[in-house]
C-alpha cells in the first residue's frame, strides 16, 4: 500500500508552508512518526513527522512553497524494512574505487617575474612597496628590469588573488514574514521611543542571596527576566493603554497581561509568550520562560504559543547591546527593551558611588498611547526594578519567591 503524505495545516489562516530541509533521502526507509522534514510557515518552523513506517519517495523539493494539503511524499508501507534497521541506500554495495592514474605534468603558467629582479630594480621596487613577484618581467626568462620597476604602479588595493565568493540562499518564510512586519511596523504605526536607566543594585543583592535556595527548591533560576516580567504587569495595569492595541477606528484593551518574550532560536528571532503573567509568581514566571526558550531552542514552539501577546519584553543585553530602539511587535502598541548592566559612577545620598546599571527603552505607538503614559510606564518599571522588595513583593521576600 502506498500511502500519500499531505501536508497538515500548521495553525489558522495558514494556507502554504515551504520545504526547509528533507531530513531524509528518496528511497529511504523510515519509521512512523520519525521527522522526516522541516517545514517553514509565515510564524514558525515545525518538524513533519512521518505517518507510516515504509519507503519514501519526495514529491517536493527544499524551497517548494506548498499548499496545505498537498501530497510532498509517499510511503510505501509494504516494503520490507532492511536488516539492521538502517536506511535502504546504506545497503548499497559501494562501488570498486578506480585505479589511481600517474599524476599528469603540466606546462607552467606564464607568471609575474618568472626571472629575478635586477639589483637596481629591487631597490626601486622596494621604495615603492612593491614585490617583484607583482611585476612582469620584460629581461630574459622574465628578469625585471630598472626600466620594469621604474615603469611599475602600486595596485593601490587593487583585488589581487584573494577569495571574493559569494553566496544567494533564500530567506525562510518564518524570515521573510518577520521582514515584512517589522517593515509594516515601521511605516503603519506612530513608533517613538523613550529611555530611563535603571539601578539593579536591589536585583543583584537579592538574586547573590537567594538564588541557589531559589534553584534548589524550584529547579529553575532566579533571573532578570522574572523582575521586569513582574515590573511591566504591575505597569501595564497603571497605564492599560499600554496594554492596548488599535484596530480599525476602535482601541481594545485587555484586563489580562499576555507577554511576549523575545527569544534567540536556530531559525531566528521568536517571541513565545507568557499567558496571563498577571497570576504567576517569580517561580512561576521563570519556569514558563525557560520552558518556552527550550522549546523555541529545539524547534518545537508552536504557532499558538507565539500568538496572542499583549506586550513584548526583548532583552539585547544578552548579545552586548548598550542602547537601542526596539520595534513594535505589531498588533501590540508597546516594546520594553533591556540592555546590558554596566558599572557606572551615580550620584546616591549626595556622593558619587559605583552602581550597576541598565538603560531601558520602550518604543510605543504614538496613536494610542501619549508621552505622558508612556514615559509614566517606564518610570514604574524603574521604580519596581529599583525597588523589588517593597514594589513587587510587599516587603515579604521569602513568600514572595516561596522558599
């Protein structure tokens, strides 16, 4: 029986995907549910599991665009699995090596300077910074001459021999999509962007005191993210047009806070999210973000995990990044970005101390959300970096992180 393998849809409103990688050859054996190929949509890209055992032969090749619902291989579920267990080519006789031939003597290639330089030459030649090799010789057998070296121009970085290789590889469908909203972002929204810095000072005391407690009672770290996660919550509910996003002539607002968190994976940037972030705890936060990460990290993330976000919080401290503006995660309205932590001389109680540092930056859509909110914004989530125990734990640390 051959059966026809149809590619599934991979989450609403996605009609086509594209062939990233075939994971296996034509004519190869496999096993049901073994990936047998990744596929790329406009959000995410997901492995294509196998649905019967047998041999398979690709109907589609790497960059085929391919609706949903159309046949991209078949399997052959009467074939005979090979002994051994290994994949039908693998069986192959290999094929007698051919006799090795006499390496074969070339002509020399006409050179540069296939003779010496005269002596007078070379000195000319040197106080022009110029090789002989570089010059063609007109003496015998090549030799270059005073005239040669007088006559010799230096290339002035002229490319000599060196490798000037290029590559074209189409762009992911997963990247092309995130090119055109990020450019859709640019020229549909009002997107400003205001900036504050921030003393982690408070953050580091507490995570140096109860980071390893934290780990060993709950298996995940305690990390930034959980803090500016608990910050923004508690800012978004201060200033909900934050929280708000147009469409059309109407605004909607959320009395929930769905946060996307802005991840590096094998494909690219993704940016799972964290459902109503406004009911977990410091625990509870960290643990979904380590969850979603790994799962962006391994290329199982889910179109469904990565939509729905009310806000977006991306952190390009990680890669060294001191200050920047952040784009719009369209359709929300607001982007918190974290940079890297720098000690930096401050003035605190009237004298100059040495602090950790971060700059901050929201980018916001100026349609709906006004300077004095969004400035507002990011001035609480300052006051709630700065000021953990109080603003974010109500003075009770070890409740608050359940030690």
């Amino acid at each position: 029986m051959v059966l026809e393998m149809k590619v599934p849809s991979p989450g609403e409103s996605i009609t086509e995907v594209e062939i990233a990688t075939w994971l296996v050859q034509d004519g190869d054996y496999v096993e049901k549910d073994q990936a047998i190929a990744e596929v790329d949509s406009d959000k995410a890209t997901l492995e294509l599991p196998a649905e019967a055992s047998g041999v398979i032969t690709l109907k589609a090749e790497e960059g085929d665009a391919v609706a949903v619902g159309e046949v991209v291989c078949l399997i052959d579920t009467s074939a005979a699995k090979p002994e051994g267990g290994a994949p039908a080519e693998e069986k192959k006789e290999e094929a007698p090596a051919p006799k090795a031939e006499a390496p074969k003597t070339e002509a020399p290639k006409e050179t540069y300077a296939t003779g010496a330089a005269s002596p007078a030459a070379k000195k000319i030649l040197a106080e022009k910074g110029i090789e002989a090799s570089e010059v063609k010789g007109t003496g015998k057998d090549g030799r270059v001459t005073k005239d040669d070296a007088v006559n010799a121009v230096p290339s002035m970085g002229t490319p000599g021999g060196g490798n000037r290789g290029e590559t074209r590889n189409k762009l992911s469908m997963l990247r092309r999509k995130v090119a055109q909203r990020l450019v859709s972002a640019k020229n549909e929204t009002a997107m400003l962007t205001t900036f504050n810095e921030v003393d982690m000072s408070a953050i580091f005391e507490l995570r140096n005191e109860y980071k390893d407690a934290f780990k060993a009672k709950h298996g995940v770290s305690l990390g930034f993210m959980s803090f500016f996660t608990k910050a923004v919550v508690r800012a978004l509910e201060m200033y909900p047009d934050v929280n708000s996003m147009i469409d059309g002539d109407y605004k909607i607002s959320y009395d929930f806070c769905d946060i996307s968190i802005a991840v590096s994976g094998p494909k690219g940037l993704m940016v799972p999210v964290v459902r109503n972030a406004e009911n977990l705890t410091f625990r509870g936060v960290e643990a979904d973000i380590k969850r979603l990460a790994l799962r962006a990290r391994d290329g199982k993330i889910t179109v469904d995990e990565m939509t729905g976000g009310t806000f977006t919080i991306t952190n390009g401290g990680v890669f060294g990044s001191m200050m920047s503006t952040p784009i719009i995660n369209p359709p929300q309205s607001g982007i918190l970005g974290m940079h890297n932590i720098v000690e930096r001389p401050v003035v605190k109680n009237g004298g100059i101390a040495i602090a950790p540092m971060m700059y901050v930056a929201l980018s916001y859509d100026h349609r709906i959300i006004d300077g004095k909110e969004s400035v507002g914004f990011l001035v609480a989530v300052k006051e709630a970096v700065e000021d953990p125990v109080n603003v974010l734990m109500n003075g009770d640390i070890k409740r608050a992180l359940e030690l």
